[in-house]
C-alpha cells in the first residue's frame, strides 16, 4: 500500500512529514519537483513531478491518494480512485460533485475522505464532541433550546494596522468575500450577501478574554444534520463562521467598497491585481509567527435557563514547528490517512469523523499542535 501525497504548498509539509517520518511508503507528487525537494527532500528521494495520467499508471487497488491541490483537482482525482479501487483523502469541503460519488465510492469499497483539516476538519471534531457530550447529560428535552456557533479564524500573532496577514495566495480570502451564506439567528434562516453585512462582535472564552469579529460563513443549515440536530428541535441559533481580529472591518472598508463594484471577466482581473498587491505588502515574513483561535460552542436552555453551556476552545500559534495554519491542517490529514489505511472509517463519501474512539484520538494529537487546547464549561 502507498500513499501518493499531491502537493507540497506551505500547507501540506508538517503532515507531510510526519507520515514520512513514521516510515509509511509515500510517493510526494508535485508541480515543482525542486519545490518538493526543498521541503521533504531530506526524508525522501521518492518525488514526481504531478501529471495524473502518470499517477494514474502508479495507483493500485489499496492506495491512499492525498489531494493537497487546488480545488478543481479534487473530484478527477477522487473519481481515479474509484476506477482503480484506491482510496481518496482531502482537507476541503464536500462538493455537490464529490457528494456525488458516494454510491460509486462504496460500490467500489473505497472510502473519499473530505474535511479533514482545520475548517472543516478540528471544528467538526469539536462539533461531534459536544453534542455527545450534551446527549449524554440528558439535555434532550422536550421544549429545549438550541444554540450553537462555531467560529475559526488565521489571524496574525502580532497584530498589524490592517489587522490581517497571508499565509498563501490572498485570492480565496477575497473570493470568499463575494459569497453568501446562511445561518439561523433568532430562530430564523439567515441570508446573507456579503459578509460585512452581519459582522458581529464575539468574546472568546480564552484566560485572557478577547472580543474578535466575526461574520457567518458559506452555508450552515447543511451542519445541522451533520453534527446531530433533529428534526423539531427548537433552534436559536446556528452559525459556522469566520473569526476576525477586533477592527478588521474598518480597516478593510476599502476593500469591501472595491469588491462591490466587481464584475465579470474585468472584475476577476481586478481581484487577482488585488491579490497580488495584498501578497506582496501583507504575507508573513519569514519565521513570523501567525496565529489561529477555533471556538465551537453549545448551549441548551429550558423555559430560559441554560441547563448545558460549553466551549471547545483552541489556540494556536506559529513556532520552531512552523506556522499553526499549516499544522491543523496537515497534521489532521495525516490523521485520516493513517484511518483509511487501518480501516476506520467506513467506505463511500465522508467528512471528518464522529466515532468516539477517532474523536479522541484524534483531539488529543490536536492538542500537541495547539498551544492551548480546552472545554469551558460556562455553568461551573
């Protein structure tokens, strides 16, 4: 069995190599084969450049295939492990194109891992965590209610005039700044155009309190399901979002008035300008530290009252290890790699896990990236 690990961008080496220090037979593909050499070149020589008709030769029925590639990469590489029975391992959310090969997948027995890296990947975690966690304290009751938020955000360890830095290209973070998302707040759906239109103030649980900004992000409603939420209950509120650093908005109002007027094929252009300009004035310096702060909370209240109230809380940040994004993200997917290859995890399309045995496991190796790791529980 080998593992074919695709891409060695800044996010993928920490996970990288630790699979290859572990000793398990990996062959790094990427673009660049210099690029590859930089990063794993000193625990391996077995490195191709990536060309999928080639990996496709390569591929044997057993295989994990690691996507660390660009997005539209995803499902041609999850497809070639359904014809050649391999299995299929990413970071980056289910698609409606990838939620399509579930069937393929578990006729063919092989399992299409998704969401499996910092968000979504340890937030799911924290997710399934919690409302177990609530189930088992018998606050399922008739007439409860529900509350539930769950809040990420990369944010520099030092902070800076336009409150943000950039781990790797600025173009998703202003993509996704085009998009609109849906949540529940006051017991109603949600929707929103763009994110500065429901930018609201949270205050982490952390030893030393902070407030951020934060704002709903892509679509929750579909979580609900995920993370256990039946049908009746009575939900307050429901929310993934992004987390900001306290006057992120003012600083990029400029920005936002920009992106507005964007459109078409100009628009797109004007975007990567953009971009590239955001690139070269706020990437992090070399050894720079970055920072990354994840709560997921649950809250569970009966006739007013709360009877359940935790945070998981997570903070991290960059150090001799290397940057805290690259970390949760690619540590975690070594994590299902190292699943899919002891078959833990069942075959067809899934997100991160919710076995209580890979759960813990799995927080608890989160909780050597991280330098603060916790359940506040809010009642005691």
């Amino acid at each position: 069995m080998t593992i074919h690990w695709c891409g060695t961008g800044l996010s993928a080496i920490p996970g990288l190599r630790r699979l290859l220090e572990a000793g398990h037979d990996i062959c790094v593909w990427n673009r660049t084969v210099d690029k590859a050499q930089d990063a794993v070149g000193d625990l391996t020589d077995w490195i191709e450049r990536f060309d999928i008709s080639v990996l496709a030769e390569a591929l044997h029925p057993g295989d994990v295939v690691v996507s660390m590639l660009p997005g539209d990469w995803h499902v041609p590489l999850a497809e070639l492990c359904i014809d050649t029975k391999a299995h299929f391992v990413s970071s980056s959310y289910i698609s409606p194109e990838m939620a399509a090969l579930n069937e393929p997948a578990r006729i063919a027995g092989v399992c299409l891992v998704n969401e499996v890296g910092l968000d979504p990947g340890i937030d799911h975690l924290m997710a399934h965590w919690l409302v177990a966690d609530m189930r088992a304290g018998g606050h399922v009751r008739p007439g409860a209610e529900y509350e539930f938020i769950s809040y990420c955000g990369g944010v520099p360890k030092e902070p800076n005039a336009f409150r943000y830095k950039f781990s790797w290209s600025p173009l998703g973070v202003l993509k996704a700044l085009r998009s609109p998302s849906r949540s529940i707040r006051d017991y109603s759906t949600l929707e929103v155009a763009r994110p500065w239109d429901a930018i609201t103030s949270y205050d982490a649980p952390l030893p030393q309190p902070e407030t951020f900004e934060v704002y709903p992000n892509r679509d929750s409603l579909p979580f609900m399901a995920e993370y256990g939420f039946e049908e009746g209950w009575k939900v307050r509120e429901f929310v993934r979002g992004t987390l900001r650093l306290n006057g992120w908005q003012d600083a990029w109002s400029d920005v936002f008035a920009e992106i507005e007027t964007l459109e078409g094929a100009g628009g797109d252009a004007r975007l990567k300008e953009m971009s590239d300009q955001f690139w070269a004035d706020h990437a992090y310096a070399e050894g720079e530290p970055d920072r990354v702060v994840l709560c997921v909370g649950l809250k569970v209240s009966q006739d007013g009252v709360p009877g359940y109230h935790k945070t998981y809380v997570m903070d991290a940040w960059g150090d001799a290890r290397g940057s805290a994004m690259a970390r949760l993200v690619s540590q975690t997917v070594s994590y299902a790699v190292e699943a899919v290859t002891a078959r833990e995890i069942p075959v067809g399309v899934s997100a991160a896990p919710k076995d209580p045995k890979l759960l813990q496991r799995w927080l608890k190796d989160v909780d050597v990236q991280a330098q603060r790791l916790e359940i506040v529980d809010h009642l005691t």
